[in-house]
C-alpha cells in the first residue's frame, strides 16, 4: 500500500488540476495505482483499512478534506464509483488459493491448509543459553 501511496503523491499535480475531468482522474488512479498497492495482494491478512485507501484516493480527487463532515456514501455518489479494490484483492486471494489447491505437494500448500507433520509444545519455546 506504500508503494501506491508513493504513486498517488507523484500524480499530484494530475489531481489537483481543474482541466483533467474527475472520470478521467479516477481511471487514471486504477490504471497507475491500484496495480503497484496490490502488487502481492494474495498474501495478505486483509484487515478494514484496505478501504481506507481506496477512499483517501477518491476524497483527494474529489478536494474533500478530512476535516469536512462527508460520509464515505457521499464521496462515492459525488465520484459515480462503487467500491472495488477490496473486492478484487479478495477474488485475487481466492483465485490464489485455488491455484494453490490444485499444486502437488509443496510448503505453501501445506502452509495454507494447516497440514504440516510433527507436533510443536505448547507454550513459549524454551531459552536457550550459549
């Protein structure tokens, strides 16, 4: 998500223009950022603030500041969009598992499953000196 942050700071200049119509900037967004935030999406522990990059996106094409009282609802009317990047990384996490369901026998299949062999101890592992 960094990296997508890094990209949107360096298109600036793109969303703050009046010329450019809030269409094209949001296309923009989707075609330059999204791919470089999501790079390695199947791998994550997806928690609530992936939509909140999504929607700082939006609120920054839009020229909403934070401190306006705007729902989320409101700044999605105002841009004619849906919600999408959540879904997307989830259907690419689904699509990843199924790839990896079909794989013969390797660590991250049996990662994933929770097949590993051998039995650990309960509890914190002992120290070791030396």
């Amino acid at each position: 998500m960094l990296n997508g942050q890094v990209i949107g700071v360096s298109l600036q200049k793109i969303s703050k223009s009046h010329s450019i119509p809030i269409s094209t900037k949001i296309r923009l967004t989707k075609a330059l950022v999204w791919p470089v935030a999501t790079y390695g999406c199947e791998s994550w522990t997806l928690r609530k603030n992936e939509d909140a990059f999504e929607m700082k996106g939006l609120r920054k094409i839009l020229r909403v500041s934070w401190t306006a009282k705007k729902t989320n609802e409101w700044v999605l009317n105002k841009a004619g969009v849906k919600r999408e990047l959540l879904d997307t990384v989830k259907t690419w996490k689904l699509a990843y598992y199924c790839h990896m369901r079909k794989q013969g026998s390797c660590l991250e299949k049996e990662i994933m499953q929770g097949t590993m062999l051998g039995a650990r101890r309960r509890g914190r592992p002992p120290t070791v000196v030396r």
